[in-house]
C-alpha cells in the first residue's frame, strides 16, 4: 500500500480509490466524504460523492 499524505481532495480521492480497489468499500466511501468535503465546487463534490456509492456512515446531529 502507498503512504498518502493528505494535503488536498486529490489525496483523499486517491486513497478512496486505492480503498475501494482492494475492496474496503466503507473505507473508500468515508475517504470519499473528506474529499467532497474539502472540495470548494458543490458539483465537484456531489460527483465524488456519486461515484463512491452507498449510504454514508456519518452520525452528524
């Protein structure tokens, strides 16, 4: 596995995408999240977030 450093989106979409390859699905899912996160366009970010299915796991409130 690669050692990431997590400075920009791309980072964090990287290692979704590194997760989601070796099959740690919820891993790359909560990646993806901080990247959409971090992502200044609100298209941006849905399409990363689109990209990464599945529920999210958050427990916001």
């Amino acid at each position: 596995m690669a050692l990431f450093t997590f400075n920009r989106p791309a980072d964090y979409l990287d290692a979704a995408r590194e997760m989601a390859d070796s099959g740690r699905m919820t891993l790359a899912r909560l990646l993806a999240e901080a990247a959409a996160d971090r992502t200044p366009d609100p298209e941006e970010a849905a399409r990363i977030r689109a990209e990464f299915t599945g529920r999210s796991l958050r427990q916001e409130g």
